[in-house]
C-alpha cells in the first residue's frame, strides 16, 4: 500500500454560514418556482415539508 500524505484543507471546522447556504439555495428555489408553475407550488410544497419536519 503506498504512503499518501495527509492533505490539508482550507475549509474551517464546523457549520457552513447561513448567508453562504442561502446564496447555494436561491438558484435553485427560482429554478423550483419556473419550473413547477409559480410561487403557490413552491409555498405548497414548503410547507408540505414543514409538517413532515414537525414544525
């Protein structure tokens, strides 16, 4: 088995930012909207998954 050297990373420990995850999200929220016909299928769907979560 050949030695690997241990790579560092540049990503800190821990949680993404929630402006980070937000910007990754957005894109495809609009995509989501275009696609499956308008902002009332995107607030359905949300909040189909907000009961299945418990909130």
């Amino acid at each position: 088995m050949a030695f690997t050297a241990h790579r560092s990373t540049t990503r800190p420990a821990g949680r993404r930012h929630p402006l980070v995850a937000t910007a990754m999200v957005l894109p495809f929220a609009a995509l989501l909207v275009v696609v499956f016909g308008g902002w009332e299928a995107v607030v359905t769907q949300a909040s189909s998954v907000g009961v299945m979560l418990g909130r």
